[in-house]
C-alpha cells in the first residue's frame, strides 16, 4: 500500500476534477484507519499539491451546510509529474 499522500496525487490522475469529500469517499476503503484521512488534513494535501503545480483549482461552491468545496484536477504536466513519480 503507497502512503496516504501518494494515493491521494495518484486519484487526480484517475478523475477529471475531485474535492476533498470526493478523495476521503474515494479511499475510505483503503485508507479509512488512517488519521489523516479527514477533511482538514486532506484539505491540506491538496493546497500543498495546488502550491507545488501538482493540481489546479477548477471551481468552487457552497454545499448544503454553506461550506465551500474547492474543486481541483491534475493539469496534464501534473499528472505526468505524478505517474513518473508515483507508479501504481
């Protein structure tokens, strides 16, 4: 098993735009005993992926609690970056 950070760059390469909800439901399964696996620390991998041009921002939106939900996908250099890196 790759570690959490991994798996989550590994998942922009798979889907055309993920939220942080998306990634925790996405790999849940796999990673639901992690203690990372939760929304604030998830949030933090992905503005740490945005910042290092791993990911882009898409769009945003408010979901039902009036939360915002930021929407990223891996740009095609990104996901290149990614799976020279990252082999599944």
């Amino acid at each position: 098993m790759m570690p959490l950070n991994y798996a989550i760059l590994k998942y922009f390469t798979k889907v055309e735009e993920a939220c942080a909800d998306d990634v925790i439901n996405a790999l849940k399964d796999t990673y639901g005993n992690f203690k990372a696996l939760n929304k604030k620390d998830v949030i933090t991998a992905l503005m740490t992926a945005e910042a290092n041009g791993l990911i882009e921002e898409t769009r945003f939106e408010l979901d039902n609690n009036n939360e915002l939900k930021v929407y990223y996908h891996a740009h095609e250099e990104g996901a290149a970056t990614i799976n020279k890196y990252i082999k599944d």
